[in-house]
C-alpha cells in the first residue's frame, strides 16, 4: 500500500515537491499559522504596547497596496518550493532557518505584545472593501517582527544564490519582498520596525540553519515521518 502511494506521489506531486520536502514545507505553513493565530488567542487579554514613531506617523494610508499584501501568499509559496528543488541538505538548512524564526517570533509575541491604531477606511471600491475585511479577521496584534516581511524576505535569500532559478526571478523576488514591505506600511498593518525587525530575523535563523548541524535533526524527523507514509 505504501509503495503504491510513493509511486503515484512520485508520479502526480513529486515533480512539483520532492518526496523528502513535503511533510516539511507542509508544517512550515502549519507551525507559522500555529504561532500567529495561537499568540492572538493568548494574549489576547494582555497589554499590547504600541511601537509608532515619528516616520510611521508622515506614511500615507493607501489601501490599493493591499493588493500586493495579499498577492504575497502566492509569492511564498512559489519560491518555497521553488527552494524544496535546491537539494535535501539545502532544504532541510533553510527549513531549521525558517522554524527558527518562528520561534522567536513566538517569544516576541508572548513578551512583547504589539500594536497599533489603524485607520478609518472611508472608500468603497475593491481594495476598500478588501482592507475593511483584513483589518476584520486580522486583529491589530502580532506586529513585532513583521512574519509578512520574514517570509518574504526568507523567499528572497532563499534563491539568492540558487544555480536552478533564472536571474531575472531572482531580481523580481527581491524587488517583490520589497514591495511587500511597503505595502505592509501603506495599508497600516504594519510600523518600520516590524520590517526591520523581521529582516533582519530572517537574516540571522538562515545563517544559523546553514551555518550549524540543527537542520540534521529535522531531517531526521522527517525522514521517519516519510518512511511511515511512503515506506
């Protein structure tokens, strides 16, 4: 039973996520979502501090940027596995990379709760309509770092220095993460530290995940997780 579902994983998935990054690039998705929405529930009753400054106060709100706040998951999720192709040891560094992150992200929401005062959307065309939604479903918490501009800028580096990916994708892969920051900024859902903050977080877990032998262990796991499913 196992081998046939390797062999038809092999045949209609394979070719788009290796074998060995699948569980792995699922639970990426997962563990973010987990921390994110887990966090907002449980502190939820807590004092959130907010982080604005005098540059967040002179940007303009313009909701049409939320276009590209949204367009952003399909970006992830492209370039992610786009990286699955880099190798297994490759994967597996940039996957303890991007864990990693989430973890301090995690810290900063249970010891620095953040916020911030959103604007009042006055228009009723798309984007209006589209950012009333997100600031519905969206609480204004969980602002520091900015997990938009993590993984958006973990979907840059990522390929960075890719020898499989076009170098005009690379350029566009930069110049979308940094689109992305700025929409972050336009549509209020986020303040300039955030951004920072989450640059320079990715930065930092993806040289630890390539530079150290922590993405051994997960291999590990994973590859146990593979051996039960696929044989």
């Amino acid at each position: 039973m196992r081998n046939k579902l390797r062999l038809w994983y092999e045949t209609y998935i394979g070719i788009i996520i290796p074998n060995y990054a699948f569980f792995s690039l699922i639970f990426s998705f997962i563990f973010n979502s987990c921390i994110y929405t887990g966090t907002q529930i449980l502190m939820k009753n807590a004092k959130h501090y907010n982080l604005t400054t005098a540059f967040d106060i002179h940007v303009p709100f313009i909701p049409e940027w939320v276009i590209i706040y949204i367009v952003c998951f399909l970006f992830w999720a492209v370039n992610y596995i786009l990286i699955t192709h880099e190798g297994r040891e490759e994967w597996f560094k940039f996957a303890a990379g991007d864990y990693l992150s989430r973890i301090i992200c995690l810290i900063f929401f249970i010891i620095l709760p953040t916020t911030n005062v959103r604007p009042e959307v006055i228009g009723n065309d798309i984007t209006d309509n589209i950012m009333r939604f997100i600031y519905k479903v969206d609480p204004a918490t969980n602002l520091f770092p900015s997990i938009h501009c993590l993984v958006s800028w973990f979907s840059y580096i990522g390929i960075r220095k890719s020898r499989i990916v076009s170098g005009w994708y690379k350029k566009f892969s930069c110049i979308f993460a940094i689109m992305v920051f700025v929409s972050t900024q336009f549509t209020k859902q986020h303040y300039i530290i955030d951004v920072i903050a989450g640059v320079i977080i990715a930065q930092l877990c993806l040289y630890i995940g390539r530079h150290t032998q922590l993405y051994k262990s997960i291999d590990k796991i994973f590859e146990k997780i593979n051996i039960k499913v696929f044989g």
